[in-house]
C-alpha cells in the first residue's frame, strides 16, 4: 500500500505544472519582462502585454506590470484598455488557447475602422496558475482524474489571486489610460470563469472601501468603463452581498455586469455540486427578508447567473433584422446601441435585433439590483460554458457585439466612469 501512494504521489507530480512565470526572461536571476516586440508577431498581437501572478497571488516581480503601464501610457492615440483574467485550467504558457484567443480579440479590435481611427489598443492578459496539471498528461487516467480534482485547490488559489497585488495592478493601468497625455482612455476588465469570481472579489472590496468618501463627496469612482464577468464561476452570496452594500445606487451606469450563457452547464450543474461537496459540513445560517427564511447555503451552492433571485434584466430577441446605414453590429452598437435596439451578427452573416428588457424588482425573493447588473445570454450569442473555439470562443463575434452594445447603452454622454455614485453598506 505505501508503494502504491508513493507511486501515485510520482504520477501526480510528473503532471503537475510549476510554479513559475511564463513572461518573464531569466527570471530565477535577473527577472525582466517579456516585452511584446520579442514574441512572434504571427502568434500574439504587439499590443499584448501579460501580468503574471504566483501561487499566494504575488506579481511575479513589477517588471510585467510597469511594461503594460507604459504600453498604456505611452498610446499616441486615446487609449482602449482591455484586462482580460482567464479561468480554470489554463494559465499565460504561450502555447495556452485561452491566450491566444484573447490576442486575435485584441488584433481584431486594432483592426476595426470604428476603433484604429480614433483609439490605441493594448490588451493586458493577467495569467495566474488556473492549471496546476499539464493537458498533455492529464487526458486519461490518473492525470485525468487529478486535474478534474483540482477544482478545488484552484477555488482556494482564486481567493489568494483576489488580493492587493492584483488590485493595486488593476487600478494603476486603469489609472494610466485616464491619465493618458493624448486622451482619455476607455477602460473595459473581463473575468471569465474562475476568473470571473477573481475579478469580482478583487473589484468588490474596491468599491464598497469607497462608502468612506460618500459622506462627504458625491459617491465611488468606477473602477472601469465596462466590467463584464462571462459565465462566472463565483458564488452567488458575494453578488448578494455586493448588491446588498450597493442597494441604494443612484447611478444608471452598472459597476459590474454578469453575463451568463443559458447553455452554460459548468456553472448551472458541475459547479454547484462540486463546490456542495466541498461545503458538507460548513456552518450556515437562515436569511429573513421580507419576512421570508432563506438558507444561506442555498447561495453558496449556485452562480447569481443560475440564481433566480439575481438577474436584473433579459435579452429580448427581436428577430432578423438590417443593420442602419450599412454599418457593422460592432460599429453600430458602439456608437449608437441602446437598451431598446442593437445588433447581433450571427455565423451566418445575418444579424438578429435584441433589447434589454429590465426584469420586475418585485419577484420573490428578488435582490436589489445595487449596480451590479445579472443577465442570462442566450446560447445563439454565447454557446455553453467556453463559446466554440473555431469562432472565437467568449470572444466571438456575437459576444464582441454584445460588449460594445453594453458599452454603448452604459456609458451614456451623461454617464461616464468619472462620474461618482453613492454606496452604501447598510444591511
């Protein structure tokens, strides 16, 4: 028997994927950045830059993070900034697909008439150890089985990344495409998956510390244009609790929106029952809220995307329909999409009408919606849990009209992220 565990122990670590960055050159010595003029241009656009985060959630040294700030910073057009944090079982190895689907959205967003003409893109993938086995040893077998046991050391490893280092790497590159010489730039972060549940956190504590100044100033500065979390595998009690401290939002613009595939069965099925097994034994108690008893497990065990007491507004299909002036679903809907009318591009190449239709707060059990908006997508937009990788995956064309639709009907000319809007955090 105790060679058989030693065995197994061998198996278990001959899989395992190191702890140590992918980015950084000679890092075990002399640790410098991995500049984007040095990665093969026909693999990574030359405005990726990548940010690396260790096993306990520490910057692999601030070598990463200056080379992005300056990427920002230095944009001889206004800066667009998308920080993009993957999710589990992938990590910022070059070779990793989750990387390179995030850098042809970036190139196809540099080659948009409507964005090259006015913006300068720069794409900052934060790369954490969301693998901890390696796909080629873990397709069968005791790898196979290893790494699906791995979810639950990679949720323990989402609440580290969730810390101040990732928040102070967030806040200074959002901060240097604001503070841009050129223009003022756009901001948009993105969490997928796990890395939903990271950006959540680590944006969450952020924006309820600012009830401090909302006594005395007009509300909390937003962290980002448009912070979009894409089928996230998060709990929904911390949306419960971020809808909770921020029930008396004043402003229309959102601080965060939720969007989760319909067809999505990780986090409708897998998700809940793994993270029910880890919680067996854990200590709940009973909510009462409008005089009604509520368990608290009952929010540990479901993502607000499958929680019917989250969603706050729904796609309304409106059937086919012909973009106005010819124009593209993307160009449109940056420009001019509202909550009444956007578009869609579809495989085929017709586009599809949709709204936003906001759903009624008078449901049972039905939450404030406190800036922090919940939306089913419907599977024709964004297909399961992943998208399909041939067209794009989360970042297909359907999704990419999707953002800038959001984009457009949230920031408003009245309704910028300079604005401030109040919290609280009364219970």
């Amino acid at each position: 028997m105790r060679c058989f565990s030693l065995l197994l122990c061998g198996l278990l670590a001959g899989c395992a994927m190191p702890n140590k960055p992918y980015w950084v050159s000679n890092w075990k010595r002399n640790p410098q950045a991995v500049e984007p003029a040095q990665v093969d241009p026909k693999r990574f656009s030359s405005r990726l830059a990548v940010v690396e985060l260790d096993e306990q959630g520490d910057l692999w040294g601030g070598h990463q993070l200056e080379t992005a700030r300056k990427m920002v910073h230095d944009s001889p057009k206004r800066p667009l900034l998308v920080i993009y944090i993957h999710g589990w079982q992938t990590n910022a190895h070059p070779k990793n697909r989750d990387l390179q689907t995030f850098s042809n959205f970036i190139a196809k967003l540099e080659a948009a008439p409507e964005v090259k003409d006015y913006f300068t893109v720069t794409g900052v993938f934060i790369g954490w150890r969301g693998a901890s086995y390696t796909s080629e040893s873990s397709l069968t077998g005791i790898g196979y089985i290893a790494r699906q046991a791995s979810f639950w050391s990679r949720l323990d490893a989402t609440n580290r990344v969730a810390g101040v280092p990732l928040t102070g790497a967030i806040s200074e590159l959002v901060s240097a495409a604001r503070a841009c010489p050129s223009d003022r730039g756009v901001s948009m972060l993105i969490g997928y998956s796990f890395g939903g549940r990271i950006l959540e956190r680590t944006l969450g504590q952020a924006l309820v510390s600012q009830h401090a100044y909302s006594s005395d100033q007009d509300g909390a500065l937003l962290p980002a244009d448009l912070t979009i979390l894409i089928n996230p595998a998060s709990e929904s009690l911390y949306a419960r609790q971020l809808k909770l401290a921020m029930k008396n939002w004043k402003s229309p613009h959102p601080a965060i929106i939720s969007l989760t595939s319909e067809s999505d069965l990780v986090t409708a099925v897998a998700w809940p029952t793994a993270n029910w097994i880890s919680n067996i034994f854990g200590g709940f108690r009973k909510y009462i809220r409008q005089g009604t008893k509520e368990s608290q497990k009952s929010f540990i065990v479901s993502t607000a995307g499958h929680d019917p007491r989250m969603p706050t507004h729904a796609f309304v299909n409106e059937g086919l329909a012909t973009v106005p002036d010819g124009r593209s679903a993307f160009e449109y809907n940056a420009e001019k999409a509202t909550a009444k009318r956007f578009y869609v591009t579809q495989p085929t190449g017709k586009t599809i009408a949709y709204g936003l239709e906001t759903l009624p707060g008078n449901r049972p059990g039905v939450l404030p919606t406190g800036g922090y908006w919940v939306l089913h997508v419907p599977s024709e937009i964004l297909r399961g849990h992943g998208g399909i990788f041939e067209e794009g995956g989360i970042f297909s064309e359907q999704v990419t009209d999707v953002l800038a639709a959001l984009y457009s009907i949230t920031n408003t000319d009245a309704i910028r992220s300079t604005q401030r809007v109040e919290l609280n955090t009364s219970r």
